[in-house]
C-alpha cells in the first residue's frame, strides 16, 4: 500500500469517526429537547418554575 492510498484511508477513517460522534450528539440533543413535557400546573401543587405557564 503506498504512503497517499493509506493516507487517505486514516483521513476517511478519521472523518468518519467524527461524524458517527457529531451525529450522535446531535441526536441527544433533539431527543433532549423533543422529550420535554408540556408545562401543566398541578391542582393542588406549586406554581410552575417557568414563567409561560
């Protein structure tokens, strides 16, 4: 194999590495976002900690 052909296999491996990481926080992220409960009061409970409620 020559030095350029595993050159370019370490730079395809690395920005595949990369990517697998960026996707995988960008999917935490929306599952985070995307899993918030809607913002109810509760009869008998306390006030809501956000103020659009």
């Amino acid at each position: 194999m020559s030095p350029a052909r595993q050159r370019h296999l370490a730079l395809a491996g690395a920005a595949a590495v990369v990517a697998a990481f960026v996707a995988a926080n960008v999917h935490l992220v929306v599952t985070a976002i995307a899993s918030q409960p809607a913002c109810t009061a509760l009869p008998d409970g306390p006030a809501p900690a956000r103020h659009s409620c």
